[in-house]
C-alpha cells in the first residue's frame, strides 16, 4: 500500500519565507531581458516608468543610454532625470551614474539602463550591475535592461553560436536576486530590418553589427537562449510556489525527466535511453537512485554498478540524486519525482524472478517497477527492457543471503541450543507444546538480529526440522501423521521467516544509524577542531585526520610552495610518495580548479582522488583521498562529502591566514606606532636638554670674559644637568632596547637601599630644587638583592616622574619595609593622581606621547622602563593612588638578599 505523501510544505520553503521577512527593506529588481540590442529593451523600460509614475509613484530616471536616438530621447520628457557624474579619463570627461546624488535623492524608484555596463576607472565601483547592487542595498527598486550575451554562465555559449568573446557579463545570482524578468523579443526578420533603418547604431556601425550578432540564424539561437533563460525563471518560481504551499503535483507546465536506477545490470542501459529521451525532447533530467539500509551488505561488485551508471549519468549532463529511504523505495521516489515537478519517469522491466508467493511471504519484496506503475498515476512513465545479453542478477543468490560463513555456522549452533533447551520442557506436562515452538523463533530472532536475513532463513529451516524429528510423533522421524503437527510445523516455519526478516531489516536500519552516528560525530569533531585552530597547520592536520577516518582511506593535502610547484604539507596515515599519474592528477585539479584522478573523467587510472581546495577567490591546494575500497570514490555521496568537506577547509585555511595577515598588520601598525612615538620624543623631548646644553656651552663660548665666575658657574651647572638628563633619556632607549631583546642581565649583589636612594638624590638635585625628597626606611630594613646601578636608574625614573607631574614646593616621599623574603618600597607624590583606569597603562611604551604635547617633557619611556628593570630582577611594580586617595604611588616589591645563616645553609 503507497504511503501517504507529505501534504507539509518543505522547511526550505519556511527559510525563504523568514529570509524575505529579513529582506523587506531591501529595493525590488526588475530586469527587460532581450536576445540582443535593439529589440525594445529601454522603450519598454520607459514605458514602465511612465506607468508607475501614473501611478502616483516617485520615478527617477538615473541613468538611460539614447545612443544618440532622437525616439528615446523624446520618451524621457516629462520624467526627472538625475544629472550624471563626470569622470576625466585619457583626456575625455566620461558620463557615469552617479550613485551618490541617486542615494541622497532616494526616489522610490530607479531607472538603470545597461546592467552590464563597465564604468570608467576611477568609479566607486568596475561594473554598473554593482552600483545597482548598492542602490538596491539603500531601499530603492530598480528597473533595468540586459541582454541575454552579458549572461556569466552563457558566455562561452554565445562565445560559439557568435564567434564574439563578449567582455562586460553579469553574475548570474544577479538574475536569481531578480524579483521580476520580463522578455521583451522581437522576430529575427523584424530586428535586421530596424537595424537598416537605423534605428538601433549610427550608420557606421551598421555593416559591423551585421557581420557579428545580426545575421539570422545567430539571431535565433540567441533568441532561444532567451526564451529558455526565461523560461527557466518563471519554472523556478512556480516549482517554489509549489513547495511553499506543499502543492502535490506535478505540474508538467515544463516537462522534466527522471531517470530511476538501482544495482541492476540494466542501469547503465537506463542512463543512456534516458540521455536519449532528454535530448530528443530537450527536457532538464535528472538520474536518482534511493539507498536503503540493506544496500550497506550488498557485495561490492553489486554496489559498483550504481555508482558506474551515475558517473556516465554526470558525464552526460544529468543532474545526479542519491535519495535515502527506510525500506519504500517507491514512495521515497514519488516524493521526491512531486518535490522536483518532474512529469516522465523512466524505469526499467521488472524482473521475472520475483514471484507472488515471494512477494507474499515478504522474502523478496515487491519489485520497486511494479509499485511505481500502481502508484505513480500522475506521471508518464517511459518502462525500458534490456538488451537480451544484459547479464541479469541471479535469483537463487541474491545478494540479501549471502553473507560470511560465521552467520550460518552461528544459526546451525543456534538451532542445536534450543533443542536442549526444548527437551526438560518436552517431557513437563504442564507446558503447552507451542512453547517449543517458541524457543526456537527465539533462535531465529537472535540469528536475524545478529547475522541477517540468510542465517536466519537457515536457522528457521533447522529449526522446523528439529521440531518435527524430535518434538512430534512418530519421535526421531521427520514423518507426520497428525494434521495438528502439520499445522504446528507450518505456523512456525512461516513465523520464523516474518520473525528473521523483521530481525535483519532491525540490524541493517540499526548498523546504518550507526553509521550516521559514526559520521555525525565524525563530523562535529572535524568541526570543532577547525573552529578551534588558530594555525594552518592544525587545520590542514584535522582535515587530513578527518577526511582518511570518515572515508576509510588514505588522504593527502597538497599546497602550492614559493616557487608555485605543489608540495605535501599534510597526510594521513602518513605522508606518501606520489606516482607519475597521481602527481599530473593533482597538477590538473590545482590548475584546473576542477577533480581530477580516481573516479573521473581525468586521469581516471590514478589510484588517488584529488579535488581543488578554493575559495571564491583563488585556489589554495588540493585534497587527495586514497580510498581503500576503489568503489567508493564512483559514490557521488562520497564524493559531495568530500567536495563538502573541502569547502569546510578551505574556509578554515583562508580564516586562519587572514588572521594571520591581520596579527602581521597588527603588528606592523604597532611598529609604526612606536616608530611615531619614538620619532616625536626624539625630535621634541630629547632635542629640549640639547638645545639647553647648546645654549649654555654657546653662551659662555661667545662671552668669554664678559660673565662673572657666578654666571659661568650657572651656565655650567645647567649645562652639565640638561647633559646627565640627555644621558639618563638615552640610557632608557638602550635598555628599552636590550629588555626587548631579552639580554638584560642584572648583576646582583646585597646592597642597602640607603644607598642607592642617596646615589638617586644627588643625581637628581637640580630636579628636586622645588621638591622635598623624604626618605622613610627602617634602619633594620635587610639589604637588597638587586643590581645597584639598575634598581638606582628604576627609582631616579619615578622620582623624576614624580617631580614633573607633582606641584612646586610638595613632598616626594620614599618608604620602604620588609614583607617576607621581598622588600616594598613605595614613591608617593602629591600630584594629581592616576585615574584608576589608566593605572596599568602608564607603564606601556609611550604611553603620556599619545595624550598629546602640552604635557610636561619626557620620552613616555621612564615607567616603561622601570617595569622592565623589576621584573628582569623577579620583582613587580604597580601604580596606585597616595595616602588618603591624593598623588600617586608607585609601589615596587623586589627580593631581600638572603642572610648569613641562609647563606651558610
């Protein structure tokens, strides 16, 4: 009995419907779509405009081509016109659209002419059908004009049919994003004589035209292209209408034709009558085959012929289909024939083989061309017989008993156990005899389950025999005499078939979800790695893991080095040396951007599969597979997996290299941060001493004798200051330098910080003429650990910075006490503090140069410094704010020297 179809409509229909929700704010596309100029295309386009503006709608006309025609110039009055934007190019100002002034005037509606167009360099964008994209990205409905030779996809065809090669194409999604495609076509006749009437080029350009596009048959040829373009669009848009409103079809308003195949001989015969019947009718076809369960057990000399018959059917030009059903194959086929509108079937002969009380029994099924040809009423269905020398599946061997020899030997001990088990229960009285009939259907469940349908079938046989020779009189005879053992025996035989059925159907769907699990959880894990991975390398070891143990075989991935020659950077299991064939498989799927190797048409006898690794934008490798089972690589499902695959990665590798290529630019713009910053405190804070030292030496050159002893003693005091602070600026560049290249080495001693303070206090004299320097140390304080000259430059850089930012005539405070085995010494200031969320960036390098100059003086390296110079001694710094929340402190804990006693030990 045919299951119900499914009245739902499809959930991709539900998809289309939220994405057009999401949409509504985006302008509408109509487009006049023309075999080739002069057919109408914008007076059709004009007109329209008129009637919408009739309509009380709001109608630019952005942008129409006359080409010098007074007739179309005459149409546009009475229309507001947008002014177009001039571009200068080669000593010639160039009319373009001008997007801008399109955008700000924001009609409702646009008039684009010439959708192909290519702007004049300098344009926001190459291609007009961009700016159109744009526009409609804004809000704004468009109408516009194409002609069928600026197709993408029809290029190469109008290529052949016009010997021209035309360069100015539209993508096709454009087309696809249409929301209406309107055919405007004009008779061959018609269009040559309005070409020598002159009303579609100047006179000059007549003879030209003739010779390429409007001669007669080119005419209709690409007449025909049109027709079928929009033929297929309004076919689109009814098969989607179907399927939203889950409309049972078909509707044969275009016929389309599917070829069904399965693992018998005559599918590669149904392939090539169905090329046949396509191109003869010039219909669409489509070749499916629909895999169940059981087709996982099918040997794979079987298996191979379906594969075989869908790689001729993808050579020929079909679209190829692998369908999955539980066990109705026939239905599953219907639904999909209503899905897709197809209106022809064609099936092969059902086999004789297949008997009533077979199919009655359940042994063998209904053949799937019987069922279609009850079910399928609403379609033409086209029954092709084989050729008499087809080699046709033998029955008697069917592939669904055959199986390893375990499962029967399984089946035979099986039988044997339930017969003891039956013989305490035989000679109990009080036990119905159907119970022994029941141990052993219990056999034959286990064995199905188990092993499958064949072990089963045997064991139900061996079963039925047990149970005559031993369990019914005359005992130890296979003879029966009583008409109730007859039944008894009958009943259970028949039982047992049904029951070892059921049981391998239950083991074959249950390994075939394992399958699907094993592949699911297969595939996640790819997906997490790869989300995961921040290196290339990661990506390409995941993919190659994942690709070998999802398709049980060896893979390999190839990438193009310097030089441009392939090079493996991943394999699995290992890395292999590629043979001459394997290598010219993977030149060509590199160069090519199409599979190539195993299981296709290049190359074909390479024992490896190679498809392209590309993105939209390039091509970055290839991916091989190796598979273990040669057949597998003829599985178009292995194949769209793979391709799948290859996508996932592709994306993947692209993601990590522009993260890649962002970290580098990250970086480079962090250089040239830096190399600013540095720059300014080079031309602004350390030329300010210089300039003082300059001064001051200039001074007392030029007025030698003139000065007293006090002024020139002034004079070199303030010269040799400005000097030691040059010098303590430079001196902070070369450690910044050496702390970035990791090779400061401190050298330790114990030192007491008395004396370091007292080493800072007299460096820093002249900078603390308007400060107090207040010392607060214990004299118990232990020595520190630390190399006197770097820890000495550390507090002499937080001194002077507390110096600069605190007012005249405030305290700079130094404590410090002992905590554990570190010392915490504190500088604290009066000043205005550091806010508490800039408290970890002053220590970065520069970081006072990006608030700007009319801070006071200094490189922004002086903190910078000082954390360098800790932490090389193990230490940390810190900043916070000073006693009772005023100033700022700077607090740095560094190690204690070790005392005698600890030494000694």
């Amino acid at each position: 009995m045919p299951s119900a179809p499914d009245d739902r409509p499809t959930p991709e229909s539900f998809l289309a419907e939220a994405r057009g929700e999401e949409e509504r704010s985006v302008g509408r596309l109509k487009i006049f779509l023309g075999a080739s100029p002069g057919v109408g295309k914008t007076f059709a386009m004009i007109e329209e405009a008129r009637v919408r503006q009739r309509a009380g709608l709001d109608v630019v006309v952005a942008l129409v081509e006359t080409h010098g025609r007074a007739e179309t110039a005459a149409l546009l009055q009475g229309l507001e016109q947008l002014p177009r934007r001039l571009v200068a190019y080669r000593g010639q100002d160039l009319s373009e659209l001008d997007v801008d002034a399109l955008l700000a005037r924001k009609p409702a509606i646009a008039l684009i002419d010439e959708l192909a167009h290519t702007n004049a360099p300098g344009s926001r964008h190459p291609k007009r059908w961009q700016d159109v994209v744009e526009v409609l990205d804004a809000g704004i409905d468009v109408v516009t004009t194409l002609n069928i030779q600026h197709v993408e996809s029809l290029n190469d065809i109008v290529a052949r049919i016009t010997g021209v090669r035309v360069q100015e194409t539209v993508p096709d999604h454009l087309l696809q994003r249409a929301d209406a495609i309107e055919l405007i076509d004009l008779p061959p006749e018609e269009l040559i004589k309005r070409l020598q009437d002159g009303k579609v080029y100047v006179p000059q350009q007549i003879g030209q035209a003739l010779e390429n596009f409007f001669g007669k048959g080119k005419l209709t040829a690409l007449r025909e292209l049109a027709l079928r373009t929009a033929a297929s669009r309004v076919d689109a848009e009814m098969l989607a209408w179907m399927q939203d409103h889950a409309v049972k079809g078909p509707w044969p308003a275009e016929e389309r034709l599917l070829v069904c195949i399965n693992e018998a001989p005559v599918a590669r015969s149904l392939v090539r009558a169905g090329r046949r019947m396509a191109e003869r009718a010039r219909l669409p076809w489509i070749v499916a085959t629909v895999m169940t369960p059981r087709h996982e057990a099918l040997p794979a000399e079987t298996r191979a012929v379906t594969l075989e018959a869908l790689r001729l059917a993808e050579t020929l030009g079909a679209e190829t289909v692998v369908l999955q059903a539980e066990s109705n194959v026939a239905a599953e086929v219907l639904r999909y024939a209503r899905q897709r509108n197809v209106s022809r079937l064609v099936i092969g002969r059902p086999r004789s083989h297949s008997s009533r009380w077979q199919r009655l029994l359940g042994v063998f099924r209904e053949p799937v061309a019987d069922r279609l040809l009850d079910d399928a009423t609403d379609f033409e269905i086209t029954v092709v017989t084989p050729h008499a020398r087809i080699e046709r599946r033998k029955a008697a061997a069917g592939p669904v008993l055959r199986g390893p020899w375990q499962g029967y030997a399984v089946a035979l001990v099986a039988i044997a156990i339930a017969t003891l088990l039956a013989l305490p229960i035989s000679i109990w009285d009080a036990v119905p005899g159907g119970a022994i009939s029941a141990i052993y259907l219990a056999a034959v469940l286990v064995v199905g389950a188990r092993h499958g349908l064949g072990p089963s079938l045997l064991a139900g046989l061996l079963g039925s025999a047990a149970y005559n020779f031993f369990y019914t009189p005359p005992f130890y005879s296979l003879d029966m005499r009583r008409p109730e053992d007859v039944v008894s025996v009958a009943v259970y035989l028949l039982g047992a078939v049904f029951t070892g059925s059921l049981a391998s159907r239950l083991k074959a769907q249950v390994e075939a979800m394992r399958a699907a699990q094993r592949r699911t959880a297969t595939l996640y894990d790819f997906a997490r790695k790869i989300a995961s991975a921040t290196e290339t390398d990661d990506v390409l070891w995941a993919a190659a893991f994942h690709i070998a143990a999802t398709l049980d075989g060896h893979s390999l991935i190839l990438m193009p080095d310097a030089a441009g020659t392939l090079q493996q950077v991943q394999g699995h299991p290992t890395i292999e040396d590629l043979d001459a064939r394997a290598e010219g498989a993977a030149r060509w799927a590199f160069e090519k951007n199409e599979p190539a190797g195993a299981g296709t048409a290049t190359l074909p006898m390479s024992e490896w599969l190679f498809v392209p690794l590309a993105t939209a934008g390039r091509t970055l490798g290839v991916v091989g597979v190796r598979f273990k089972d040669r057949l597998r690589g003829l599985d178009p499902e292995t194949r769209r997996l793979l391709i799948a695959v290859e996508d996932q990665v592709a994306v993947a590798v692209e993601r990590t290299r522009l993260a890649e290529e962002l970290a580098d630019a990250r970086v480079s713009a962090e250089g040239e941060k830096l190399r600013g910053a540095l720059l300014n405190s080079v031309s602004h804070d350390l030329r300010t001493p210089l300039v003082t030292v300059i001064g001051a030496v200039s001074s007392l050159a030029e007025t030698d004798g003139v000065l007293d002893a006090a002024d020139r003693r002034e004079l070199t005091l303030t010269a040799l200051d400005e000097a030691r602070r040059l010098d303590r600026y430079v001196q902070n560049l070369l450690d910044m330098t050496r702390l970035g290249h990791g090779v400061l080495a401190p050298k330790r001693a114990a030192v007491d910080l008395r004396e370091i303070v007292g080493v800072v206090r007299t460096d820093l004299k002249r900078v603390l003429a308007g400060h107090s320097l207040i010392i607060e140390t214990p004299r118990d304080l232990p020595a520190l650990h630390v190399d006197p000259v770097l820890i000495g430059q550390a507090i002499a850089n937080i001194v002077e910075n507390a110096a600069k930012y605190a007012p005249a005539g405030t305290s700079i405070t130094i404590t410090a006490r002992a905590d554990g085995a570190m010392a915490e010494i504190a500088v604290t200031d009066e000043g205005p503090g550091i806010p508490e969320a800039e408290r970890e960036r002053v220590f970065d390098l520069f970081h006072r140069v990006a608030e700007g100059d009319s801070r006071p003086a200094g490189t922004g390296l002086g903190l910078s410094i000082v954390k360098g110079l800790v932490e090389a001694h193990g230490g940390t710094v810190m900043a916070g704010a000073g006693p009772d929340g005023r100033g700022t402190a700077i607090v740095m804990r560094l190690a204690l020297a070790p005392s005698s006693s600890e030494e000694t030990e």
